[in-house]
C-alpha cells in the first residue's frame, strides 16, 4: 500500500510565492517519475511539472521560468516552489508519483488560491 500526504496550499495575493510538498510511504522500490497536475473548476486536470529520479524536468510553458520543481529521493517527497503566482494559478494541485512496478498514485488534491 502506498500514501501520498500533500501540503502547503492556501491563499495568497497575485505575486507572492508557495510551495507544495508531496510525501510517499508505503511499499516503494523506486520512484522513476514525480509531478504535479492541477485542476482549476470546469477545466481538465493539466501538467504543471515533472521530474525524474534523475533530476530531468519537464514544466507546461504557462508555470516556466515561475514555477520549480525539486525531489529529495532519501524521503521519496517531491516540491513545487512556485513564485510570482497568478490569479490562473488557482486550482487544486494534484500530486502524481509512478512507483516502480506498482504505477501511478495521485495525492488527495490541494487547493491553491491566487486572490487580492
């Protein structure tokens, strides 16, 4: 069994900064992928970043040069560090891990409100 424990959502003002963090436990050999999607209200869930074990990133054009993902492999936790947010930003953040053999697991979703 896996558990993924996402946190650091909230409110903030356009311009400011958060960041998100994702924990996975369970029965976890190894982690190739970690990533964030989001889902704003009547629009599809979409990719915000990835990262490999390796370090190799991938980010949707919207977040570049904004938004940084990182992971710290030891603690199987992955981080979104986003800065000069938007008011496009507001959504809930899903957390998405592919755990060798056993496959993709999402977090429960955390809300991101970007507001004055």
């Amino acid at each position: 069994q896996v558990q993924l424990v996402e946190s650091g959502g909230g409110l903030v003002q356009p311009g400011g900064s958060l960041r998100l963090s994702c924990a996975a436990s369970g029965s976890i050999f190894s982690i190739p992928r970690m990533g964030w999607y989001r889902q704003a209200p009547g629009n599809p869930r979409e990719l915000v970043a990835t990262i490999t074990n390796g370090g190799n990133t991938n980010y949707a054009d919207s977040v570049k040069g904004r938004f940084t993902i990182s992971r710290d492999n030891a603690r199987n936790t992955v981080y979104l560090h986003m800065n000069s947010l938007k008011p496009e930003d507001t959504a809930v953040y899903y957390c998405n891990v592919l755990i060798t053999i056993l496959g993709d697991y999402w977090g429960q979703g955390t809300q991101v409100t970007v507001s004055s």
